[in-house]
C-alpha cells in the first residue's frame, strides 16, 4: 500500500492494519501497471497544468509538481526507481515518490481527479498508441503479401475448396486474398480508436466534481478528440477493452487460418512451400525432420487470445455500476493479449518474407483434378447453346471416362470426346489448357491477370 514519507499508507488515517497483509500482496498490481508509467506521468502533468490555468493550484505549487513528476519520470526511465508490490498500483507509487520529492503539495495533485478516472485514461492513451502500432504491423504484413504477389502474377496453382483441387487460380491472386483479410484487421482496430479518442479525464470518482476543471483543455492536451459525456458511465466502461481484444481475436483467428494453410502446403503431402531453416525446428529423434513449428506457435496463440476475450467479457459480466477492483485485472489482459498478437504479426511477416513457393509442384497439381471442368461446362453452354445442367452432365461424363481411362484432359483425343458429344469439335481443346482458363475470370474480384494486375496497382497506392 502507498505510504507517504512518514512510512504511512495514504489511507492509513481511515484503515488500521497491520504492514503487509496478505491481501496487499494480492491485490497489488504495480508489477503490471508500471508498464503505464508514462502514461501516467503525462496525464497528471496535463491534469495540473489545467488546475492552474483554473486558477485551482498556484504557480509555485504547479511548478513543484512538475519538477518532481519529470524527477520521477527520470528515475525510471534510468532504472533507478523502485516499484514496490506495498505501493499497490503505479498512481499510488507516483503519488508517494511525488512526496517523498516535494512534500505536502503533492496532496494537490489528486485535486478533481480520482484514480477511477485516471487509470481509465492511462489506459486510452495506452492504448491508442498501441492499437496504431498493430495497424502499422498489419500494413507491413500487407504490403509483404502485396511483394510476393507481384512475383507471381502468372504463378499457376489450384484454388481449393474442401481442400480439393477446384479450379485454376493465380497464385498472386491467393496472396491478395491476405491484403484483404488483413484490411478487415486493419479496419476494426481503426473504428475502435472513436472510443479510445474520448477522453475520461475528470469525470473524478463517479459523480463529476465541484472543482472547476476545464475537460476541454485536457482533452486536447492528451490528444483525445472530445470528453466523455457521462461521468458515470466513464469510469465502468471497458467496452473498449473488450473491442480491442475481440479485434485481436479476429485478426488472430484469421492467423491462425493462414498458419492451418501453410502447414498443409508444407507437409509432405503437399510440398507447395519450403519454409526456411530459421522458422523450423528438428525432431529429437527423426534425424530428416524439419517441421513447421513457427506456424504452429501461431495457430497456438489464437487460443490465448480468444481466452483473453471470454476472460474479459466475463469480468464484465457481473459488474453494476461503477467502479469495482474486479476492472484491475483488464490491464493484464490487455497487455498480454497486444504482446502476443504484435509477436504474432511480426512472425508471420518474418515466415512470408523467407517462404518458398514451389511453383512447379503448384503447376503439376493444378494439372491433377480436372480443374478446367467448369470451364468446359461454361464452354458447351456458349457453344452449342445448352442449358448449363445439360452440359454440365456431358462434362461429367468426360470426366468419368477420363476416370476409368486414367487419363487427364489433356490427353484426350477428339475422337473421344465426340463419342460423348458429338456435336464438339477441335476448338473445344484449348479450354484445357490452365493460363486460359485464369484468364477467362474476368468478372470483378475475379483471377484473371488483368484483374490481377490492375488490383496490385491499387493495393500499392493504398499500402503507400
Ligand atoms: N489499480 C486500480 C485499477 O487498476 C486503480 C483504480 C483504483 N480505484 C479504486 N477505487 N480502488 O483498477
């Protein structure tokens, strides 16, 4: 608990206790909390230098709290403070290093403002900050997926679905597919940044206060766009707690996706992509092994981050109005979840700048599935001018010849064809052929390369 420089606690005139109890130790989160030191330093600064400009505080004393708030800010940063579990949070272990430097006048700093409002904006501003940074690793990752696209505009592979080999795509067109994702990402962090952006400074303890503080001037001194409205409301609210870390989820999730993705393109089965040696891992036993363990961590995290979510929403769950201790807890969830998914992000990045696609493996697959069946249905429609459900029964007779046969379409022989629609002639041969078919896409947001081509030119005016 804080004590001031007589070794009291700042409560101690109200609670006797004994030094140390068991729930000091417990209840303490200073070794979480420290971590908005700055935060913490900069909102008080702001929060004095409106109470002068009010005419609350006197220049002396505003002046005094300023020089031992930067002394502390000093001391941290150059590791020479001690952050004591007794000094329960990080606000209270200021406010007794701040009178511990200045003596009695760092009474004046809590004047109009309570730590329900504090924490609360400590943690916005925190979280601002942090909420731009993982915008800022998403684009880089967007704008690794934009450079391997690039490469591989004419990179024929097999689109899947249900994992089957389902019609011939580009691979640059599967990689954009990620730009997409990612935007989503992107964009769900972004809209969560209209409530970090009000300003919960001042609303005190619940009811607002007596003192006349001046919310605007703070409100645009720690960057926020407008003060919250509600000083009730202001100091419950977690809603944007829980908004970042089910962002998190999302974006997490969509990882964890990719990471199933390319665990399969890098099994033996598959052998699309070669990861390089720093990403892998060796068995302890199997002396050839190399395996995916980087995907794999990634896959794993989205657990603990979907746990942060069900943790969070649960704290809430039974919380009236207003401020409880159970709220204490979502700093720890939001900092573990923001750490694991910015390591998570840059990760990947580091797998995808080091990937290999093996281009010719994609081919050969593509060439394996009668990938060009919906074409070849597409084609007898436009051809003969049959309804599609009867051309697509002709072309699943090919196929099922081709089966029984074990033969591919493209080693068939007009002939053969002809016995099963005669009507077909030579041309129909080219509609095998896989660069053709990609081409042919040219519906909006399809694979041909084109579209392709014209999308790489957007994603790299957007990714600028
Ligand atoms: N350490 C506390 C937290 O993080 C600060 C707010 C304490 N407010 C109170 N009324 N006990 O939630």
């Amino acid at each position: 608990m804080a004590k001031n420089k007589n070794n009291q606690s700042v409560w101690s005139s109200r609670i006797k206790k004994k030094k140390n109890s068991f729930f000091d130790k417990i209840g303490s989160s200073i070794n979480v909390d420290k971590r908005l030191y700055k935060e913490d330093i900069n909102c008080s600064l702001v929060h004095v230098d409106m109470l002068f400009k009010q005419k609350i505080i006197s220049f002396k004393v505003k002046n005094k709290i300023f020089f031992g708030l930067n002394k502390i800010k000093n001391e941290i940063i150059k590791k020479k403070y001690i952050f004591k579990a007794e000094d329960e949070d990080i606000h209270m272990s200021i406010e007794k290093r701040l009178h511990e430097i200045i003596g009695d006048d760092a009474g004046y700093i809590h004047t109009g403002r309570s730590r329900n409002d504090q924490v609360v904006t400590d943690l916005k501003v925190w979280m601002k900050k942090s909420t731009n940074e993982i915008i800022d690793s998403l684009k880089s990752l967007q704008k690794t997926f934009l450079k391997l696209a690039e490469k591989n505009v004419y990179s024929i592979m097999p689109g899947f679905t249900h994992l089957k080999n389902a019609q011939p795509i580009s691979l640059s067109h599967y990689l954009t597919a990620y730009i997409e994702v990612f935007e989503r990402d992107k964009k769900k962090f972004k809209d969560n940044l209209r409530s970090l952006n009000e300003n919960p400074l001042g609303v005190a303890a619940l009811s607002g206060t007596s003192f006349n503080l001046d919310r605007n001037f703070t409100t645009k001194k720690l960057n926020f766009l407008k003060p919250t409205r509600n000083s009730i409301d202001t100091v419950s609210d977690r809603d944007f707690v829980v908004d970042f870390i089910y962002a998190a989820s999302m974006c997490s999730m969509h990882i964890s996706r990719l990471s199933e993705e390319l665990i399969i393109w890098n099994s033996d089965a598959f052998e699309l992509i070669e990861l390089n040696d720093k990403l892998v891992t060796g068995s302890s036993i199997m002396p050839q092994k190399k395996n995916p363990d980087s995907l794999e961590y990634l896959r794993g995290q989205t657990g603990i981050i979907y746990g942060n979510l069900v943790s969070m929403l649960t704290i809430l769950k039974g919380l009236p109005l207003t401020y409880f201790k159970d709220l204490q807890d979502d700093k720890k969830i939001i900092f573990e979840t923001f750490d694991n998914l910015k390591t998570c992000i840059l990760l990947l990045n580091e797998i995808l700048r080091n990937i290999k696609f093996n281009k010719k493996k994609m081919a050969e697959l593509a060439e394996t599935g009668f990938l060009t069946a919906t074409d070849l249905a597409d084609y007898i429609v436009r051809k003969l001018n049959y309804p599609f459900r009867k051309s697509y029964n002709i072309t699943a007779k090919l196929v099922n010849y081709c089966d029984q046969n074990k033969k591919s379409f493209k080693d068939l022989k007009i002939k053969e064809i002809k016995k099963i629609e005669p009507k077909l002639n030579e041309d129909v041969l080219e509609i095998f052929d896989l660069k053709r078919s990609v081409d042919s896409k040219k519906s909006l947001g399809g694979t041909s390369f084109d579209n392709i081509k014209k999308m790489l030119k957007n994603y790299k005016k957007e990714l600028k």
